[in-house]
C-alpha cells in the first residue's frame, strides 16, 4: 500500500528527527494518549531516536485498559446466565476480572461469543428471539457511533431481546484528570487521531489554554507521530500552547456532525472509573433515559459488584504515566501476555503487551530477548 508506505519513509523520517534534535533545547515531556501511538512508538524505536532529555510519557488511551473492574465483574456476571448470548469483540474475553475472565466463563458452559461488531449482536438477536443478547460496549468516542447505531438498529427492528453492557470513556476529561493530578509531569500531548475524527477539536483548546500545554493531533503511522512531536517541541520551546492539527487527512475542526448528532441523541455524559486511576466527572457516556430499555446494567439490576486489583499490579501507575512497563516488579514474570494481572498486559493495545511484544524488558535492555511465551520473534525496527 503506497499510502502507508510513504508515512514510513526512513529518509522523511531522519529529516523530521533533525529538526526536533536541532529544536529541543531542553527536558521535555510529551504524553501520546492512544494505545495504538505507544504500540507504533515502541515498534518503530522512535521513543530510542530522540534526543536525550525528551521523554515519551504513555497515556491511559487503550479502551480495553481503563475498562473498570467492576465492570469486568458485572459482564462476567451477566455472561454467566442460561438466557444470556454474551457478545463481545475479541479483546475482552482476556482481561481478568476479579476472579475469572470471559473465556473461564465461555469454557464453564456459558453462551460468550466474539463479533466484530455490534450489528453482527443485533443480527444474533434477531436470529435467536428466545434468548437475550448483550453486546458488551466498550471504548472511546471512535466506537461511539457504531455502538450507537446498533441500539438503533435493535430499536427499529423492534429487537426487546437485544441489551448493551455500556462502558464508553471520554478523552477530554481524561486529559484534564491528568493535569490536575500532583504527580503530573506532562508539558504536552500528542491527541488521538481517531478519536478527533468523530469528535472534532472544540475540546480541546479549553484544555490547552488552561494548563498551557500544546496539543497536536496525531496520527499512528511512524511520520504521522515525528511530526506531532516536532510540533509540540517546537510550541515548548516558543512558549506557546495551542491545539493543532497534524492528521488532517483524517481529522476536521468540526469532527463528524451525522455521528455526534446521532451521539448526542442515545448518550448522555455521566461520571465514570478508570481501571487503576479513579472516577472522573463527565468522562463516561450511559444511555440517555429515553433507551434505558437497551441498558444491560438495568435490565439485569448486577448490583453489590465489589473488587479488588492484584496488590503487585502496577497498571494503574503504568495508565497514569508514572512508571514506564518494565519498571512493575511483576512485568515478565508473574504477568505476561498468557497470565496477565492486569489489562494492560492483555490489550492489544496496552502499553505492558507492546515492551513485551517488543522486548522492552529492562530499562537497560531495550532489545533483550523476551521469554519463550512470548509468541512473537518480532524485533523493534527503528524508522531512522
């Protein structure tokens, strides 16, 4: 695909490593909020080409990482019933719950099936009027719209069969917890493309001119991630803090008006828990109360959920930026991809599974080789 190709250029990529190197003049600390920049960034070695003092902080941007506990819980409990088609994309049916996660529930007998998206649940629905199927809900505002045309699709076809176990998060609030919080040490972000597609920027310069920090849209390809950077060090060392777009093939001002009507319709903000950092106000989205009836969680009253993280997990630290994977003293021997404590080590996007993935095992050994259940051979190829 020559499109992805040129966003791989090695010489571009030199080009735009000089100037940050020619720019950066002091310490700075930039976080990319998205599971799927990190992944990219520690795949490419671009966190190894930058000069010294700039530092990559990795955000809490993996839906399937921030997805509460509780949460996981409660899908677990409605998975467990004999009436239930439990339906979720593949991700999920890894991450430990409190006790179990949805493949010791697939394997004791109950109905957990994956899709690859919510009309394949509806479809199911329609297909198995004497059961009831849940579609488990998860993600940031790109998943939004798709979930939500599912609950209208359901209510079209008069489905009283079909519920949705909701678990969106909001970026913008996230970002703002973040700042507010005493241990912060981030001076700019590099936003999530995907997530500015649906949503647009309005967000977020708010955000900027509140904490004076630069944040610039980005993108996940190598280049598409050089140049967010460059940018925001080019802002710090001017002293500026402004929002700017750096993925405009994907990204408009405006975001996407059909989706976010159709958002603003079905939703409505509530406060929600992040797996390992806490609640934060305004940063979920329930269903509107004109579509309570589609809401799993009041469907099936799973109430009295109580739970408890590993005490050696660290992902919650590891979410908020203030440790880098390898520096849990359980990464790589008491959790790894095939027995993980935390969701961060499960996700494909998850910023433990990507120093695993690509042998980030020590702070010392960058390219160390990764244990046998590693199922990956796959070296981290710098684009420089």
């Amino acid at each position: 695909m020559r499109y992805v190709e040129e966003f791989n250029d090695p010489a571009l990529a030199r080009r735009l490593l000089d100037d940050i190197r020619a720019t950066a003049t002091r310490p700075w600390a930039l976080m990319e909020v998205c599971g799927g920049q990190t992944h990219s960034i520690i795949r490419h070695g671009i966190d190894q080409l930058l000069p010294d003092g700039l530092e990559l902080i990795h955000g809490p941007g993996c839906p399937v990482c921030v997805t509460p506990l509780e949460m996981i819980d409660k899908a677990l409990a409605i998975a467990s019933r004999p009436e239930v088609v439990f339906c979720s994309f593949g991700d999920m049916l890894r991450v430990p719950g409190t006790d179990r996660d949805l493949f010791r529930v697939k394997s004791a007998g109950g109905d957990v099936r994956v899709v690859y998206s919510p009309l394949d649940a509806v479809r199911i629905a329609r297909r198995t009027p004497d059961r009831e199927v849940v579609f488990f809900g998860i993600g940031f505002e790109t998943t939004a719209p798709a979930n939500v045309m599912a609950v209208h699709q359901a209510d079209r076809l008069g489905l009283r069969n079909f519920s949705m176990l909701v678990s969106h998060v909001r970026v913008p609030p996230a970002i703002e917890a973040i700042m507010r919080s005493p241990e912060c040490r981030v001076q700019g972000f590099l936003a999530a493309g995907h997530v500015c597609s649906v949503m647009g920027l309005a967000e977020y310069p708010p955000l900027a001119e509140r904490h004076r920090v630069p944040i610039v849209v980005t993108g996940f390809e190598p280049l598409d991630i050089l140049e967010g950077i460059r940018r925001a060090v080019h802002q710090l060392e001017r002293g500026t803090h402004r929002v700017e777009n750096a993925y405009p093939r994907a990204v408009r001002d405006e975001g996407n008006p059909a989706a976010l009507a159709m958002l603003a319709e079905v939703f409505v903000t509530t406060d929600r828990s992040w797996r390992g950092i806490g609640r934060i106000p305004d940063s979920g989205w329930s269903l509107a109360p004109a579509w309570r009836s589609f809401d799993a969680e009041h469907r099936f009253q799973v109430t009295g959920v109580t739970t408890e993280e590993p005490a050696v997990c660290r992902s919650g630290d590891v979410l908020q930026g203030l440790v880098k994977p390898h520096e849990c003293e359980a990464f790589g021997t008491l959790c790894t991809p095939r027995t993980p404590l935390g969701a961060t080590m499960v996700s494909s996007e998850g910023a433990c599974a990507a120093y695993y993935h690509y042998r980030r095992l020590r702070p010392a050994a960058a390219t160390a080789r990764a244990p046998q259940d590693a199922g990956s051979t796959e070296e981290a190829t710098p684009v420089g």
